[in-house]
C-alpha cells in the first residue's frame, strides 16, 4: 500500500476503569503536557467495571489544554446520533476545537440488549452507521434542519445546532468488506485495532476502502489511517506508516512513564525515520515507485537502510539534517518569544496587582510549560536517534569522524543537563516558587549551547551524510 503522505500524529487509550479514574486523568494530563495528540476513550455503557466514556472525555477536556479527544470508539446502538452529534459538538466548543468522534456499529449484542438497546444484524448495523452519520454531520450543519427518514433512525425537521467550532472528523471502525466499503465512501478516518486487524492484514484493508473512496470521488487520501497499537517500538511504526499508509498511532499505556517514552522517544523517531525516507523517495521518484517489493516483514530501518545503500551519492541526507535543524532553530526562537511574552506579563501583573491578570499570567505560566516541554522532547528525540543510529553507522562508514562524533555525543549530555535545567526552571514558574530570571537564564545557556552544536554538527557531518546517508 502507498504511504499517503499523511501527517503523522500520536495518542494514547488508558482503560477508564473504574476503580483508577484518577489514574486515566493523571494519564491524560501527562500525555498533554507531553506534547501527544490525542487521547481516546472506550465507550462500553454496558460495562459496570468503567465509567461513562463522555462524562471522562469532558473532564480530561477540562484538565488539559491541547491534546484533542475522541471516544476509541462510540458505541451508536445506545448513543441517538442527535445526542451523539450534541455531545459531540458540546466538548468541541468547551475545549476550543479538540473533539474528534470514532464510532462503530456495536458488537456485543447480549450486552447492548440488556442495556435497553437493539439487537441488529450486521447489514442492519452497517445501515444505521450510515443514517447515523448523514444525521450528526446534519446537527453539525448548524443551519437549516435535519431530515434522516431511515430504516433504524426518523429525524424529521430538527433544527440543526449547536455547530461544532471545527471540522469535526468522523473515524470509524471496520474490518469487513460492508463497512470498509462505508468508511471509503463516507468517514474522514478508519481506526482499526492490533489483534482484530495485524499488521500483515492492513494492506488489504486498506486497499478497500481506496477502491470504495475512488468510487465515490474522493481522494483515497482524505480517509485518516488511525492504528490502535499495543508494544510497537518506533521502527515497526515507521515501516507502517511508509509501507502501509497508517499515520496516526494510539498506543494502550498503564503509566505516566509509558506516556513520556511514547512522547520522547518513540514519536520523535518515528517522524525521523518517516521524514528521511519521504525526502530520499521525493528525490528519486522512478525507485520511490518500487518501494512495494519491501516485505512487510523487514523493519523500517532495514527499509530505509537497504533503499538508501541502493543510490549513490546519498544527495539530500545532508539537506535533511539541515532542514530538521532549521525547525529546531525555529522552535527556539519560538521559545524564546514566549518566554519575553510570559516575561512581561509578570511585570504587569506585579505593576496592577489585579488578581484578573494574575490569572491571565497563571495560564500563560502553563502554556510556556507545555511549550517547552514538546521542545525539549522534541530535541531530546533527535539527540536519541542520533546516538543509536545515525552516529554507530558514520563511526563504521568513515571512522576519520570519530572525533567529531565523540565531541557532539558529549555536546548531547551538556544539552540535556541544560534540558533538566529547562525543566526545573519551569517547575519553579508554574508553581509560584520563582520568577523568570532563572527560566532566562536557562533558555540564553540554552540558546548558545545548542546553536553552536547544531553549526558544528552541519560544519562536519552534512558531506558525510551525502557520501554514507542515514542508517
């Protein structure tokens, strides 16, 4: 299957028992302030060990500031798609535009039976996925009314509201051919899960859903390819996403410590890897046509190992790293911005002594932390793709680069420690124990330490990885 070139995106789903609740929203905060994507909820109303899907979606919405939400998946036969479509748009003006809605036909009947809902067949159940869906983009309209005169579902001159404040995307859960062929013609994403759908089996799935899309006009691109993962290190993630068009990976965790690898680790590698191989493929484009005779047993740093020694020179390895600088020269001035802006809104504040504005600077304190902690992540993980992959293979290719790969492992431990400093300094900030003074500091130590690192590393890696390209 292609790689649709989509943009690559990250969450998690921690079970909502009930029994640790606390835990799913301590969970979820970790994984805002990680910097991840999305937090998704399984929706069982039926289940008497976890609580109400939509309830816990609200409330982490209102303990987190960016990370979006979603039910992993709705359960239609007992959520009315007109209160459905209402919850929905609700959490989606409450959170400033974070809800997302997975939804499925139901598959537990007995359950859903005994919960006061129907019992359907599977074409029955497919039918009201489909009026489901025309019935909650009609809410969604927020104009005019809604008129559905279904099978399962009669909505007749409903008035249409409240709209959501974003495209709202629909992602629905298929596996068979019925309703891969719906999430073709009709869905915005298809979220299948590991263990009902295998790696081995996404391809023709997916190709299902192409074909149904190309049938019904759109672009097979437009349909988001969710994967719910369980234990997956960054090269399986990488090889999916270049192999079989998933780029949205929702990974199960059960600690805080699993929430920050997945975010500074696993992530961060993944979008390198996927990166380099979608710029080495833009450059060659007559071999980017043959990628498909790559197994999908190898892993995607043996893809892009085997592909990148089939062309010489390596052109383009060291504009890559150069470009992948560049954002990081970029997210430090950003950070640097912010970090001027929260500067003087504590002046102010201390100036007004207005308790308005004390709150206005208590925000913009944690939205600084948020910030700079996705920036420390992010240039943690590409120090750690550096020291486990790219160096270990420019020591053995042209081991004259010793000394300089010696120096710039070394100049990733200063980084880092400036990194903890960050941190800490942040700690401080947030919780009112200190001012800004030691936050600028750190991010002027920062500022020079790394902006000289990344010129060296340019200075004398950038022909190496022409000549050799990344492992």
């Amino acid at each position: 299957m292609p790689d649709y070139g989509q943009e690559l995106r990250f969450g998690i789903f921690p079970a909502p028992d009930a029994d640790a609740v606390d835990q799913v929203v301590e969970l979820s905060e970790a994984a805002d302030v990680a910097g991840l994507d999305y937090v998704t909820i399984q929706d069982h109303p039926y289940n008497a060990r976890q609580v109400d899907a939509w309830t816990l979606l609200s409330f982490i919405g209102a303990r987190t500031s960016q990370i979006r939400l979603a039910p992993n998946v709705a359960n239609l036969p007992l959520r009315p798609p007109v209160v459905l479509g209402r919850s929905v748009a609700t959490l989606d003006r409450l959170t400033g535009g974070r809800a997302e809605l997975g939804i499925g036909t139901g598959a537990f009947w007995d359950a859903i039976v005994a919960a006061g809902g129907p019992r359907r067949s599977p074409g029955e159940s497919i039918k009201a996925l489909e009026e489901g869906i025309a019935i909650l983009r009609g809410v969604w309209a927020g104009s005019g009314s809604v008129n559905v005169d279904g099978e399962h579902y009669q909505v007749k001159g409903l008035h249409s509201g409240p709209s959501p404040v974003h495209p709202v995307e629909i992602w629905v859960g298929a596996y068979k051919p019925r309703m891969l062929r719906l999430t073709g013609r009709l869905a915005d994403g298809w979220l299948p899960s590991m263990g009902y759908a295998d790696p081995p089996a996404l391809g023709a799935l997916s190709e299902q859903i192409d074909a149904a899309a190309l049938a019904a006009g759109r672009d097979p691109a437009a349909v988001r390819r969710l994967y719910n993962v369980f234990g997956l290190e960054a090269e399986a993630l990488a090889e999916l996403a270049l192999e079989q068009g998933m780029s949205t990976f929702i990974t199960g965790v059960g600690s805080v410590r699993d929430v920050q690898r997945f975010a500074a680790e696993t992530a961060p590698a993944v979008r390198e890897l996927v990166d380099a191989e979608r710029a080495r493929r833009a450059s060659q484009p007559e071999e980017a046509s043959t990628r498909h005779t790559v197994t999908t047993s190898a892993t995607a740093t043996e893809t892009v190992a085997a592909q990148a020694k089939s062309a010489e020179p390596h052109a383009g390895s060291g504009a890559h790293l150069v470009e992948i600088h560049d954002g990081l020269r970029a997210e430090l001035a950003q950070l640097r911005d912010i970090v001027q802006q929260v500067m003087a809104g504590e002046e102010q504040a201390h100036r007004a002594r207005n308790i308005i504005n004390e709150l206005t600077m208590r925000q913009n304190n944690w939205t600084l932390g948020a910030y700079c902690a996705q920036y420390c992540r992010f240039v943690t993980g590409h120090h750690t793709l550096e020291d486990r992959s790219i160096f270990p293979h420019l020591r053995r290719s042209d081991p004259a680069l010793t000394p300089v790969i010696d120096r710039l492992e070394q100049e990733h431990v200063v980084i880092h420690d400036i990194l903890e400093q960050l941190d800490d300094a942040l700690v401080g900030l947030v919780s009112g124990g200190s001012g800004t003074a030691e936050l600028q500091r750190v991010v002027d130590r920062l500022s020079d330490d790394l902006l000289a690192h990344l010129s060296y590393e340019e200075e004398h890696l950038v022909g190496a990885l022409d000549r050799y390209g990344f492992q």
